[in-house]
C-alpha cells in the first residue's frame, strides 16, 4: 500500500515538473522573442538618434527632438537588460524544474527497482516456505507412532541412527495383552480349559492377585 501511494506521488510529481518545464520554456521563447523584437527596435532607434544628431548640426531640427529620439533610445535599452535580465531567469527556472523531472524519474527507478527486490523476496519467501514444508513432511515421517499405548521393552538402534526401511527400531509390550506360560502337573488340570477364568499370583508380587483367561493348551 505504501510502495502504491508512492508510485502514485513520483508519477504526479514528474507531471507537475514536466508540465513547468513546459511553461517555463514557453515563457522563455516569448521573452526571448519580445527581448529581440526590442533589439530590432533599438537598432532602428539608435540610427534615428545618428540622423536626428546630423539633422540638430544642420540646425534642421530643435534639440528637444534630439532628446525625445535620445530618450527613446535610453527606454529601449533599459527594457532590453531587463528581458535579458528575465530570460536569464526564466533559464535558470527551467534548468530548475528538468532537475526536478530527473529527480522524480530517479524516484520513479528506485521504486521500479524497490517493486523487483519485493517480488524477487516474495519469490524467496515462497520457495523457502516449499522448503519448510517440505522438510515438515520429512520430520513427520521420521516421527515414529506406535499402533498401541505401551511400553519400550527394547530398543535396536540408538538415537541419531539410520535406519533401513522396514527395520524394527522398538520392542513394545502392550500392558493389556501380557500373557503367562504356566506349567501345571497333571493333578491341577482339572477345570483348565480354553476361556475359563483364572486367578494369578505372583512370587515377585506378594499379595496382588491378577486375573486372567485361558487362551490355549500347548500339545506339550
């Protein structure tokens, strides 16, 4: 929005500048013409004053026709210095103003330039973005997710190690499927079947009691 509203003001100001520029030249190229139809007017005016002298020698004409002639010529020349004194001017004023309209076109290139650096970042900034995502992806699939809530009975690879695919990399137990292998003699099988309920006590446990259901038989 800021970078818009400039583009917006370096536009106007190259117009406005160009635009006086334009005026300026224009009133140059009148003073300048005025300045040398004064020129051309006191060029007239100073043979008039080196014929009327002649004529005021010959005793053909008063004096006070000398000095209108003389005077007219003074006017001429003082309106002269002063066109040139305003042309003068009005160059500096335009040298001015095409200063102004270089320097609003710099404006204008630094800001074209400006425009590229923030596309060229947003360019980067998307291809970084790729990037994180794509190493997110990675990091997702190097995250290891176990089917069941457990425990790590033994590990096969140390932190920080490559693992082949399809490696195992943990050994879990799964707390609600803890089996036992019992060994009964024959006067205890009584009762043991497949499904039937039974009690369990630990040795190392004393005093819990678990209970449990038969899965199976071994042949052995």
């Amino acid at each position: 929005l800021y970078l818009a509203r400039q583009k917006k003001e370096v536009v106007l100001n190259i117009s406005i500048a160009e635009q006086q520029v334009d005026e300026l030249s224009r009133q140059t190229a009148a003073v300048r013409a005025k300045a040398a139809s004064v020129e051309a007017q006191i060029q007239q005016t100073s043979r008039d004053c080196d014929r009327f002298a002649a004529l005021y020698k010959a005793d053909v004409i008063s004096g006070q026709q000398l000095e209108k002639v003389s005077t007219e010529l003074t006017t001429k020349e003082k309106e002269k210095k002063a066109l040139d004194e305003q042309v003068a001017a009005l160059k500096e004023s335009v040298g001015i103003a095409r200063d102004r309209v270089k320097l609003a076109r710099t404006g204008k290139l630094r800001i074209q330039e400006t425009d590229g650096e923030i596309r060229a970042l947003r360019d980067k900034v998307k291809d970084l973005t790729a990037a994180l995502n794509s190493v997110k992806e990675d990091v997702a699939e190097c995250r290891l997710i176990s089917p069941i809530d457990g425990r790590i009975a033994k590990r096969f690879f140390a932190e920080g190690s490559i693992v082949p695919p399809e490696r195992q990399v943990f050994s879990l137990i799964n707390p609600k499927d803890i089996y036992i292998t019992a060994l009964l003699e024959e006067n205890k099988l009584e009762g043991v079947r497949p499904g039937a309920e039974v009690n369990i006590s630990i040795d190392a446990y004393p005093g819990q009691e678990y209970r449990g259901r038969v899965e199976k038989i071994m042949p052995a």
